[in-house]
C-alpha cells in the first residue's frame, strides 16, 4: 500500500453506490475488502469484474488489519461485525460520511428530494462531462452514460445523488448532510420511509435542516409547484431558483410526448431559451430536465451546449427502460417506482408516450410500513393502468417483523382488473396469458424480483 493508506472494510459492499466509493477508496491506493451477505447480481459481478476482494460470509477475521470500517444506511447496529469492531476498537463511519471527507473542500452539487434525484444527478452529471467540465460524481444507480456509479478522482466539482434518509444506524443525520453541498436541487417534497418519518410535517423538518444547512454564497433549485417545496425553500440562506412546468423562474412549454422521449421549449422568465429533446418520459421528466438545465447554467454552460448534450442521455439503470426494440408487439418496461406517485408518474408516462395502447401494471409493493402508510394514495396511483397484476409485498429491512397489511389490502381498492400472483412463475404465467398484442408492461420493483421485467419481456417474444 501507498504511505498513508488504509485498510478499509465496506459492509453491504455490493451496494450501487458503496461499490462505487469502495472502487474509488482501492484506486486512491486504499487496501479494500467487503462482506455483503445478501449480494446478488449485477453487484456480485461487477465487483468480480473489478477483482475487488470480498465475501458472502461475516467472520470476525475480516477485522485483522483493518483500519476502518465503513457501513452502509442498510447496516444494522447489531450486526456482529459492527460489534466486534466496536470491541476491538476500529472506528466505523457511515458511507455518507466517509464519501463527505473525501470530497470536503470541493465545489459540491447535491440533488435531493423525494423522487426524480437519480435521473436528475446522472442528467446533471451528463451535461457536465459533454461540455468537458468532467465532475467527481456519485449516484445511487449506474447512468448508462457512464462505466460506474461513481467516480472520484479528486475533480474541483463534485455531482452527487442526497438522501434525506439516515446516513446510517449509527449516524441520526441525512446522507445529504455530510456532503456539505453549495449548490442543492429539491426535486420534490413528499411523506416517505414511514419507519422513520411518521409524517410529511417529519419530512419537511428534516429537509429544512438540510436546506438550512447551505452557505450565504450558495443556491438552491427548487421546483416551484410544490407547497411543501415552498415551506422547505424558506429556510433556505442563500439565493433560490425556481422552476416548474408551468411556474417558475424556468419553465417548459409546447411538450411533446412521443415513443422516443420529450422535445419542449426551456422558457426563462416567459422567454424562450430553446428546444429540448432528450430521451426521457413523462411530465416528471420534464421537470428533472429543467432542473439539470437551471444547474448546468448556472454551472457556467450555454443553452446551445445543453441542447447538443440532451439527446445523447442514455438515462440510468431501472428509470423506465425499454427492454423490447422499437415496434416489439408488446413493449416491456422496467422501473424502479415504488412510492404511490412515482408508479402514478410512471404509468402516466407510459399512457402519454403510448397513447391508444393499453397498459399493464406489474408491481411489487416495497415495505410494510410505506403500504400501511401510503395505502390511500396506492388505491389511485394505478389510475393510467388498464390490468394490474401482483404478487406480496417485499419486507427489505422489515423482513421477519410484524405487519399488518398485505397486498390485498392494495388491490381490493383498485377501480380496474386487479390480480395477484403468490410468487414470481405464478406472476409470469398470469401476465404472459393475459397480455395482448399492443400492450405496454410496467414492471415496477426494487430488488425482490431480480431480472423479473427481462424474463417477462423473454416470454413475451
């Protein structure tokens, strides 16, 4: 090793965005190890590909030699790891704050909010590189544009995807917290992680802490149509950009909706900057859009360069990515959308780009306590579909608690045909048997069902 380097063990290494900082971590000369016992693929492979060293299982020798540990949001306090370094006294850090210390003292560009934050940094992060700024950056999944969720190789800008959720068991603060960012995007202001956040009042509470956080010669680039975006913005000490798809000090105005993405006019105070084409879909795309464009021109870009970029986004892993070609007789989508407004975004967008063409839901609800919370707003969010099918609800980090809702409790408020499916071949038969020529499959879930939208969009040939 490289004087001055360390010994650093990542726990739940096969994360997106701890496999990145742990490449960043070895190629800054660092001896990098990692334990992730629930590593799937593509994590698992890529961090093969990468020769980086690590293991499925937790033994306390993957403490010998070590100098630091460093432990995800997902890491319980408990684990037996974590206590053993306690023990043997190594100190721990939250990935969030080790990514902070990396990139302190550099110019930091921060998107936050509820929805829309990794299209937007990996948009952001895209306008950048094309115009040959080439920034640091760090996002929650892998842009397609770019070989790796992150890249740190100590660039004066650094682009980076904020979480308003715990930095980790140990640390009570945001992610976004520890980057100390100068410029911050608040995409949106929702009631989220309800097992943290019992209310949206919560919510709001803790991204004013956030916003209240930046610097006099900061700026924060807030999406003007959302009143608890406002109330956030308040507390805001530096200067604010607005924008949104009507209001704003940026705006969007004759939006065209086809197969291929959006095409509409950037307006900058009622006048036009330009026209935008970028492949991205629906009207919560439009809004990313803005917001990576108000960033990048404050970043020092032209309009004319933005536009040039646009087209040549390639958008990021599981953001409705189409998985059959062009003029396929069913198109099969894969998404990431969990919360009620994003599968109602999602499923929109797939009305609006797709118009005349009926649209199936394929979806797997993502923690008892979002479902409970949120159950209301899910008996709408399917309102663009025509079928939903789906199967139960994926625990993640509440795996083996008590709950009291199911999947059930969803469907049975659904105004369109609506079915579940006990397991993943049970869902596959169903929807393969019901589909029709024409038809648009959403498949909308976050881990539980690795690779389920490329085995359906298999079947459907």
């Amino acid at each position: 090793m490289k004087d001055g380097a360390r010994h650093i063990l990542f726990l739940e290494i096969a994360g997106h965005a701890m496999r990145g900082v742990a490449l960043a971590a070895r190629d800054r000369g660092h001896h990098v190890t990692g334990l992730d016992e629930k590593a799937v693929p593509p994590g698992s492979d890529w961090l093969d590909e990468r020769g980086i060293e690590w293991t499925r299982t937790a033994s306390p020798e993957l403490l010998d030699g070590v100098d630091l540990v460093v432990i995800s949001g997902g890491t319980p306090a408990a684990h037996a790891v974590l206590e053993e370094a306690r023990r043997r006294g190594i100190p721990i850090t939250s990935f969030a704050e080790y990514l902070g210390d990396l990139t302190r003292g550099k110019h930091v560009i921060a998107i936050s909010g509820t929805h829309g934050k990794t299209t937007t940094t990996s948009l952001i992060t895209w306008l950048l590189h094309a115009a040959g700024h080439e920034p640091d950056y760090l996002i929650g999944i892998r842009p397609f544009n770019f070989d790796s969720s992150a890249r740190l190789v100590g660039a004066d800008t650094f682009v980076v995807e904020g979480d308003e959720y715990n930095a980790s068991s140990l640390a009570k603060h945001s992610k976004v917290q520890f980057y100390h960012p100068d410029v911050l995007v608040l995409t949106s202001v929702e009631h989220d992680h309800p097992d943290l956040f019992p209310d949206l009042a919560a919510v709001v509470k803790r991204f004013k802490e956030v916003v209240g956080k930046l610097p006099a010669g900061g700026r924060l680039v807030a999406w003007a149509e959302d009143p608890a975006v406002a109330e956030v913005a308040e507390a805001a000490p530096c200067a604010v950009t607005t924008y949104g798809l009507s209001r704003g000090d940026y705006t969007a105005a004759n939006i065209v909706f086809e197969p291929a993405g959006l095409t509409f006019d950037v307006m900058s105070q009622g006048a036009p900057l330009g026209r935008l084409t970028i492949p991205l879909y629906g009207r919560h795309n439009v809004l990313n859009a803005l917001a990576a464009t108000v960033v990048a021109l404050g970043e020092g870009l032209a309009m004319e360069q933005i536009i040039a970029a646009a087209p040549d986004f390639r958008g990021a892993f599981r953001r409705f990515n189409q998985l059959t070609p062009a003029g396929a007789p069913v198109t099969v989508i894969d998404d990431y959308a969990h919360h009620p407004t994003e599968v109602a975004t999602t499923l929109e967008a797939a009305r609006l780009h797709f118009p005349g063409r009926r649209i199936v839901a394929v979806f797997r609800p993502h923690t008892y306590s979002r479902t409970e919370a949120l159950l209301a707003e899910y008996h709408h969010s399917f309102d663009s579909a025509h079928e939903v099918f789906m199967t139960d609800i994926e625990g993640a980090r509440e795996t083996g608690k008590t709950h009291t809702v199911t999947t059930q409790d969803i469907l049975r408020g659904l105004s369109m045909p609506a079915h579940y499916a006990a397991d993943r071949a049970a869902l596959i038969k169903d929807v393969k048997e019901a589909t029709r020529p024409g038809d648009v499959i959403v498949c909308m879930t976050v881990s539980g069902l690795q690779n389920l939208a490329e085995e359906l969009a298999e079947a459907l040939k």
